[in-house]
C-alpha cells in the first residue's frame, strides 16, 4: 500500500464559546461556554467572525461557573464572536 504524507486534520471537540465582554484596552475578554466545556488554562483559541477568524485569545484565571477570562494575543475582538480551539 503506498504511503501519503499528507497531513490529517481532525476537528477539535470542544464545543464554541461566545464573548460576552471586551476590555481592548486591557486586552482581555470574558468567555462563556456551555457547562462541562471549560478549556484548560493557557489554552490558546481561535476568535472567528461571520465565518472568519479575526484573533486569538489564551486562557487565563479566573474560571468560574461557565465563564472564564482569556488575554488577547492577536486580532480583535468583539461581544458575539465564537470562540474554538481548532
């Protein structure tokens, strides 16, 4: 059988967050996701818009109930963006 390199993508299964706030001055937001999905912290996610990403965030302290803080490392972002980690 011959062999491929080709790379495999399979699609992360953590389920997408929402911004439910910003502070771009301080460059950070508040994230909410379905209970039971919290990602573990310094986890770098992905900020999409319409379909399109527009940032990323890195987790950060502190979690609590299903929201949780994330520092903006590039991009923007706005209240209503999804946020994953694929």
């Amino acid at each position: 059988m011959p062999s491929t390199n080709a790379p495999i993508i399979t699609r992360s299964a953590m389920t997408p967050g929402r911004i439910d706030s910003v502070n771009a001055k301080a460059r950070y937001v508040v994230i909410s996701f379905p209970i039971g999905t919290m990602p573990a912290l310094d986890t770098h996610l992905n900020v999409y818009r319409g379909g399109l990403k527009v940032g990323e965030v890195k987790v950060t302290p502190p979690q609590q109930n299903n929201f949780n803080a994330a520092d903006i490392v590039a991009g923007e972002c706005r209240i209503g963006d999804e946020v994953r980690g694929d």
